[in-house]
C-alpha cells in the first residue's frame, strides 16, 4: 500500500539534520532535476505525473544518505518508473538525457520564462507561446498583448521581485509591517510565515499572518495597514481579496492551495538603510538605487481559524499535501486552511495552536524547520 511520505520525510528530516550537509546537497542535485520535471509535466497540464515527481523528489529530500545506486532507493515509497529511470541515468552517466531534453525544449523554457512573471499562470504563458512569443522583450513590444495590473506591476519590478529575498530584508518587512499594525491596533498580531518560519536563508516573498486576539476585531484591519503602508510610499503594488468564509463548507479538495481569508498580494519598497546586519556588504554601487521591490504576502484570518491558517501558510507546499493526504488517506479527515474535519464522526475538531492539530491527526509534533519537504 501507500505508506505516506510525510513519515519518511519527517522522520528522515531530523535525523539528516543532525548530520551530513553534504548528503542534503547531493540528494538535492537529484530532486532540482526532477522538480523541472515536475514543472515541465505542469505545463502540458499532466497533474499526476507532476505531482509524482513532486512527491518523488520530497522522497529523495528526506533520505539520511546520498543515493549512490538503484538498490538504495529500490525500497522507498512514492518513486515511479519515470523517477528511477532518470535516477539511473544520474548515475550511469552523470547526468539525464530525459532532463536535458526538457531544459532545451523551447516551449518548457519559454513557458518557464513567462510564468516567473508576477501575475502570469500557465494559462496565459501558453497563449503568448501560440502566439510565437519567445521573450519578455517580445511581449512588451507585443502591442496587442493587453496586460492586467498584477502583470504591469510583475514587469515593472521584474528584475528585483526575481531577485531572492535574503533573512535579513525579511526582518526589516516584519519590522517594518509590525510598527504599521501596532500603530493601528496595538494588540494586533503579526506572524511570519512561509519558508522564512522554516527556518530557510532565501525566499521568493515573505508571508505574514495579521490577526487580532479577539474574534471578529480583524475586520478592517488589514485595509487600514495597507493604507497606511500607502502613507508611507512603501506601497507600490497591491492586489487585496476581501473574505470569502463560509464555514457551512467542508474542508475542500479542489481548492488545495487556495483559502477565503481576507489577504493581499503586495510589492513594497525596502531601503537598503533599514537592514540591520548588511552594513558595509553593498553590492556594486553604480547599480543601486538605495532600495529594492519585495514580494510580500499578508494573510488577515480571523483568531478562531489562525492555528490552521499558520500551519497551511507555513508550508510547505509538498508537506501541506502530504500532510493532507495522511489526514484523509490514514485517518478519514479532511484538512485545509481553515478546519480540521472528521468525516467518520462527522464534525468538526477545533484547534488553537499547530499542535492542537498534530494531535487530533495523531502525529508528533513537526518543528517548521522540518517541514521544508
Ligand atoms: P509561498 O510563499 O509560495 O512559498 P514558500 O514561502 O514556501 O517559499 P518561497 O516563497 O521562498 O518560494 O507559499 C507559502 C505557503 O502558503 C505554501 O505552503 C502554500 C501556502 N499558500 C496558501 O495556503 N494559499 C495561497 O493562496 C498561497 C499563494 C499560498
Ligand atoms: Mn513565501
Ligand atoms: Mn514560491
Ligand atoms: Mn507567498
């Protein structure tokens, strides 16, 4: 049968941990060449076999040792033909055939390119490949390409929202965006969450969860910090989702990743002065400007779904899945962003911390740090 990834992965994690970094880079040349895979298999709309290199690769992640032949990974769960097929050619030859004919596959690279724009889906980057766009040059000179805000903004700062985010750029926002909600509401809460509460040195944003210790004094909140983060010209994009709740609703499938809690999608202005931790490491100086653009995602639930939103906007990605998928698969429970439900006894079980929800799924603890499969 399917014995869930998360136990591996969570159990193998600690241990790896401990031990060898090496190993952990090693492994890791092996799941970048199948998280392409997984990309590529995205883009031709195959969703079983991405999520199979996906879970493939979150495998391999949590091994305690490198894969230095096809026995030691003959055992493991969640490996398909097509992953240990590339996995042998790793290690005949050194590197995938299979892989590098994706990498120079002109569609997969353009595809690749477009949807590393802010604001473009697959959707979008497929209808500019039809067309025989190949470039964001192209496609800026395109005149009857009509881009929506998120897109206009997505090229604007291009260059800046690629670049990654260091720990320290993701204090200063945490400062920066705390003062704003203390100034506002001074009991308010703000949480960093993401890869950045997992513990990793680089992200592609930040993510925080705003809320307030009584229910229902969120409401509004969250416009008003962005107001004032307007106020104080750090506001240069934001695409703000009112609430959307209704928690007559099961905890879905269908929307994995998506929730109903009020949130923006935000770009702000970083200076470089307000990073604690980087004096003196300045980067060529012709080519600052004093300040960055940062992609920052603020999340607003309301206090008595806050312990399922940390955990689903923790990440990441794979360990929500799998997480989701040992709920449903061991334990006859939905899971998601907002609730916990138990399908067998038919309600709901509540939870005010993560490990309220860890418990009623039967599992031990998981620290962030170890959920970065
Ligand atoms: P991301 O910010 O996309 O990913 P990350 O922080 O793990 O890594 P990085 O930013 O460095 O690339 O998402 C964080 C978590 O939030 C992820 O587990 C998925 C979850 N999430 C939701 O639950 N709902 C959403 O609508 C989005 C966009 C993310
Ligand atoms: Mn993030
Ligand atoms: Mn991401
Ligand atoms: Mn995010």
């Amino acid at each position: 049968g399917h014995f869930p990834a998360i136990c591996v992965c969570v159990f193998a994690r600690v241990y790896m941990c401990v031990f060898n970094r090496e190993i952990i880079l090693e492994n890791n040349l092996n799941t970048d060449v199948l998280e392409e895979l997984a990309e590529n298999s995205e883009f031709n709309e195959s969703k079983g076999p991405c999520l199979a290199f996906r879970r493939a690769a979150s495998v391999l992640k949590s091994l305690p040792s490198a894969v230095h032949c096809l026995g030691a990974i003959q055992g493991l769960p969640c490996l398909g033909e097509h992953t240990k097929a590339v996995m042998e050619e790793i290690l005949i030859f050194g590197r995938s055939f299979k892989v590098e004919e994706v990498q120079s596959d002109e569609r997969y690279q353009a595809l690749k390119l477009f949807t590393s724009v802010f604001g473009v889906g697959p959707k979008t980057a497929e209808k500019w490949y039809r067309r025989g766009l190949r470039s964001l040059k192209e496609i800026l000179a395109e005149p009857n390409i009509q881009l929506n805000r998120m897109q206009r903004a997505g090229f604007l700062y291009y260059r800046d929202i690629s670049k990654a985010v260091s720990k320290a750029e993701a204090k200063a926002l945490r400062s920066i965006i705390e003062e704003t909600a203390h100034w506002i509401a001074p009991d308010s809460i703000l949480a960093l969450t993401g890869g950045f509460r997992r513990g990793k040195e680089y992200g592609h944003d930040v993510d925080f969860l705003l809320t307030m210790p009584e229910m229902g004094k969120e409401k509004g909140l969250l416009v008003r910090v962005i107001d004032r983060l307007r106020d104080q010209g750090i506001l240069l994009y934001c695409e703000h989702q009112g609430s959307t709740v209704d928690m007559s609703k099961l905890p879905s499938r269908r929307f994995e990743a998506m929730d109903h809690f009020e949130k923006c999608f935000l770009i702000l202005r970083l200076e470089e002065g307000q990073m604690e931790g980087d004096g003196g490491l300045q980067k060529d100086p012709g080519e600052s400007r004093g300040w960055r653009a940062v992609r920052v995602d603020l999340v607003a639930p309301p206090v008595d779904h806050y312990a399922f939103a940390l955990l689903g906007w923790t990440g990441s990605r794979q360990f929500e899945r799998d997480l989701r998928r040992f709920a449903r698969k061991e334990r006859g429970m939905s899971l998601d962003n907002h609730a916990l439900y138990d399908k067998t006894k038919k309600l709901f079980l509540p939870a005010t911390s993560e490990e309220d929800i860890f418990a009623h799924l039967g599992l031990e603890y998981v620290e962030p740090w170890q959920r970065n499969a």
